[in-house]
C-alpha cells in the first residue's frame, strides 16, 4: 500500500506514492504504535525513555508526513495503508 503525495515544482511531478514504511523513522513508528494503542504522550515518552517535548516533535513529524492533523487521523490513515503496527525494522 502506498501513500499517494506528490511535490510539484513547475507543474513536474518530483515523487509519489511512497510506503509508510519508508517515510517514517523508526522512532516515529514507535510513537505511531504508542498512539494507535491509546497510550498518551507521557506514557510514550516514559515506554521510550524520552522526553515529552521530543514525543510531540515526534507527533508533529508525522502529522507532516501523513498529511494529517490529529493521533485519530495518523492512525487512520496508516490503517488504510496496511502499517503493521507490530513489525518494525531497523
């Protein structure tokens, strides 16, 4: 499954459609797994042995990528793409 985005520059399509896979750290599938599984920012950040402040720049990060603005709308979006919450790589 693919995310379908695309940059325009000068009416000339640069890139589309890539894999969440490969458009989120592994960080960042983390924070998305610690979402979809109702745990809150403090919790992530406590699992992760991070601080609160990097969880949300982590947040903002894939809000950006998935073209979304809310957790709801992450987890949904990376639903409908097949993300395999459970399988992460290095």
């Amino acid at each position: 499954m693919l995310i379908r985005t695309a940059i325009i520059e000068d009416n000339e399509i640069i890139s589309e459609g890539r894999p969440i896979d490969s458009m989120l750290t592994r960080r960042e599938k983390e924070i998305l797994n610690g979402i979809a599984a109702g745990k809150t920012n403090e919790d992530i950040a406590e699992m992760l042995s991070i601080s609160r402040h990097t969880v949300r720049t982590h947040i903002k990060n894939i809000y950006e990528k998935l073209h979304v603005h809310s957790k709801v709308a992450a987890v949904i979006k990376a639903n409908e793409e097949g993300f395999n919450y459970n399988r992460l790589t290095r």
